[in-house]
C-alpha cells in the first residue's frame, strides 16, 4: 500500500483552492443536495480495522474502479478501510471488517451515539466498544479522516462533490458512486465497496444471502407483488407542492424488489433520468390517482391533513388509508435507505407495515 500523507487543515484548504481552478471549468461537479448522514467527533489516534479483510483471491492488484468522476486505482490491499456519509461503514461491517473511521448517521438515531441500532448490534459481534465516528455535521472533516490514516475512503453511496474527491483522494484513493450522488443501489454499494477493499468475493456472497433473506420474507406477503407504488412525502407547512423519489432512488428501487412497481403516470414525468426526486404541484396530484399504495415519511396527523386537503384529499389511495409513513427519528426511517444490515434488522417491520397498507385495497 502506498504511504499516504497526513494533511492537516491548512494544506487540505490551500490544496481545495488548487482543485479548484484546476476544475473550474469541469462539468463533473456532483450535486451538492445535503447527505442523509452527520459525523461525530474523531480521535486523532484511530484504532486498526479490527477485523482484517481477508483476501480474495479473484482480486488482483493494482484494482481500477469506474465511478462518477473518472477511476480511481488501488495499488495493493487496504488494510485500514474508511468511510464516509451514508451506510458506506454497515457494508464494510457487513462483510466482518471494522472501519478505522466513519460517518455517524443523522436520523433515525435515537440516542447521541450517533449509531443506528444495526451499526451498532454489528460492532458488538465484532467486540468494538469505542468506534471512530466523524462529525461533519458543516461538512466533511477532512482532518478527522486524514488521522484515521486510511489506505481507502469509501463513498460509494454519498453526495460528495468534485471539490470533495479531489480533496479526499490526497488522503487515501476515493470509491465513489457510479453515476450521480445518492442513487446508488444497495447491491451498488456492496460491490463497489467490497471491490474497493480486495473483497470482491466476498462482497457476492453478501449480495446472494441478503437476497435469499429478502425473498424469504417477501414470500409471506403475496399481496404486495405487482402493486403500484409511489414514494410521496408531503408537508404540512405547504401542501401545495409535493417531492417524489424517482426510480433511481434507493429507497424506490427497493421497493421494486419488494415486488411493486411505478406507475405509468409517474414515471413520463421524469426528464432527468439521474435525478433521484421529482417535485409535483398539488395541482396535478391526479398524476398519483394510479397508485396503489403511497409511501413517504411522516405520521397519522399529517395524514388526516392530507385527507382534508380539497386536492390531495382526492387521491384513491389518500381516501381509503392505503399510506405507509414511516415515522421520523426511528430505525425504520433511516432503513428507506437500504443496505445489507439495515434489511436485516428492519424488513418484518417494513413489510407488516406496506402489506398492511395494500390490504384496505379490498376492504
């Protein structure tokens, strides 16, 4: 493994400013929507990955990876793995490996750990009482990252920008996500990370025993297959507009594995087919009269607000309860976002609840 640089505050900030007009003109710039995940503070003295990546044997050196802003090498097996941003560290901890540092997550948590209950049942199998947890609440703490010392940072679901890769790949060689921020997939993520961290095999395996499980517990719920799903979430503060996530969001391609599908009405609306939302006004909610079942993040009172509303009051399903809104601050709100722990810890309570939802269909 190459040795890498430690850089302190002060040369990540001149080196951002060489990036910068080096990149000036670049249309790579990844869009900077906020991340699904904080970090809380970093020791400069973080531990060893705890459990050493073992080597796979299809994995040979040095390793390219394609992503969004170009390839990044890896010259020889990372022996200290760290992430950043979103569930990058459940499938590093999936796969039997401790991060030397990661992303604490920003809801759905709830205590000041800054670890959703999966993370932290996973660091407990792995005898890990006091991880390494970034805080980037204003941002990426690139000094924090820069002390764990890693040989790679994984970002392969995240937002992180052009300014941000460049500044990260002076640390350590950077997986980024493969087209645009936040719509990699959960089997995305897994291959990418495990390729990042010489476990391509492994990684397979993964990918294979989360869909067994996946299909085990789909199997008892016959009534989702086939059903038409839109993700909505609404605002009680303005009811005039509505956000959608389009397929390319995790959260829908899920569902899609769950056995539902977009309806016709929805997707002619998408003209960008990178883009993971769509905004729809009130006005046209007729666009949603298709589906079968709405999902989205919110509660019982904001749903009898919908239902009062003269022009979303009017969607089939928003008439007869077939709604499935996760509550926030909880496991299963941050679980939207899938990933091989978090399907694990959550899917019985995801499905009890969709199936129950697509069950007022026939009432």
């Amino acid at each position: 493994m190459n040795t890498k640089r430690k850089f302190s505050l002060t040369t990540l900030f001149i080196s951002s400013v060489l990036a910068i007009a080096l990149v000036g003109c670049s249309n790579q710039q990844a869009n900077s929507t906020p991340s699904p995940a904080v970090n809380e503070s970093a020791s400069t003295e973080a531990p060893l990955t705890e459990t050493p990546a073992s080597q796979d044997q299809n994995s040979q050196y040095p390793i390219v990876i394609k992503h969004a802003f170009g390839e990044t090498t890896i010259e020889s097996k990372p022996e200290r793995v760290a992430t950043i941003q979103w569930a990058n560290h459940d499938v590093v901890l999936a796969l039997g490996v401790v991060p030397v540092g990661f992303s604490a997550a920003n809801f759905g948590v709830q205590d000041d750990s800054g670890l959703l209950p999966w993370t932290s049942k996973k660091l407990d199998e792995l005898g890990v009482k006091d991880p390494n947890v970034f805080m980037d609440t204003d941002g990426l703490d690139f000094e924090a990252i820069s002390d764990s010392k890693p040989d790679v940072i994984l970002a392969a679901y995240s937002g992180i920008t052009q300014e941000d890769y460049d500044l990260l790949s002076q640390i350590a060689p950077v997986v980024a996500y493969p087209t645009a921020p936040w719509t990699t997939t959960w089997r995305e993520q897994v291959t990418l990370n495990a390729t990042g961290m010489g476990m391509v095999t492994e990684g397979e395996q993964l990918i294979k025993d989360t869909e067994d499980m996946i299909n085990e517990k789909v199997s008892a719920y016959p009534q989702i297959k086939g059903k038409k799903v839109v993700w909505v979430n609404f605002s009680a503060e303005d009811m005039s507009k509505l956000h959608i996530y389009t397929p390319v969001d995790s959260r829908v391609s899920f569902l899609h594995e769950l056995g539902m599908v977009d309806p016709e009405s929805i997707t002619k609306l998408i003209t960008d087919p990178n883009s993971y939302s769509l905004s729809l006004s009130a006005e046209n909610a007729e666009a949603l009269n298709d589906a079968d079942l709405i999902v989205g993040y919110g509660n019982d009172e904001l749903y009898q607000a919908i239902k009062a509303d003269p022009l979303l009051g009017k969607i089939p399903a928003i008439q007869r309860g077939s709604v499935a809104f996760i509550e926030s601050d909880t496991p299963l709100v941050a679980a939207g976002t899938p990933n091989p722990l978090s399907i694990s810890y959550t899917i019985d309570d995801y499905l009890k609840l969709i199936g129950g939802a697509i069950d007022k269909i026939n009432e």
